[in-house]
C-alpha cells in the first residue's frame, strides 16, 4: 500500500477515536463550556482570541515542519533525493508561514480600518 494511502487511513481512524469524546460531553451552552472566554468581552475580542489561539496552532506546525526538514535533512547521508525534499519541505513551510502572516496583516488593517470609520 502506498504512503499516502496509510497516511489517510491513519488519519480517518484517529478522526473516528475522537468521536466519543465529542459525543460525550455535548456544548449545549457556551457561556458554561468557557466562562471566562465569554464573560465581560466583546465579538471582537473573542474573535481576536480566536485568531491568537489559531496563530499559535499554525506557529507550532510551522516549528514541527521546520525540525521535520532540518532533521531529513541531516540524516539524508548524501542522497540528493532527501536533500532536495528536505528542502522543500522547509521552503515551503516558511512560503506558508509568510502567507499567514501576510494574510494576519492584511485582515488586522481591515478590521482596523473599519472599526475606525464606524
């Protein structure tokens, strides 16, 4: 079989394990799910917590692929093949990480500059 074929299979059975987890404890009321995210703040700083939590998600898989093609890249032994993927992978992870940040710039000046004309 080949290794994305794995890769996914892998994926979707985990995706099932977390199913009872959900299942058990169902969010009927959010106020008491995360009272101090909700308590005394508005949409826009919930949102803005949000979008920091979301930012810290996409950092730390940006360190992961960044220590991902930097130790490919050490163990290739000379195989131009690896080298060539190693790189690839950590150009592709700082390409991503730009256009997030661009992406976060671009958004936070919007919505800057619409709260200002409001």
């Amino acid at each position: 079989m080949k290794k994305p074929i794995k890769n996914l299979i892998l994926i979707i059975f985990l995706a099932f394990l977390a199913f009872p987890v959900l299942a058990a404890n169902p969010l009927d009321n959010l106020s008491t799910a995360a009272p101090d995210a909700i308590e005394g703040r508005n949409i826009n700083q919930f949102i803005g917590s949000i979008i920091q939590t979301l930012l810290g998600v996409v950092g730390v898989i940006f360190l992961i692929l960044i220590i991902y093609g930097g130790v490919t890249l050490m163990t290739a032994g000379g195989d131009t093949t690896k080298v060539q993927k190693s790189k690839d992978i950590i150009t592709k992870a700082v390409i991503g990480l730009v256009i997030i940040m661009a992406s976060y710039v671009i958004a936070y000046t919007i919505s800057e500059s619409l709260i200002k004309s409001l």
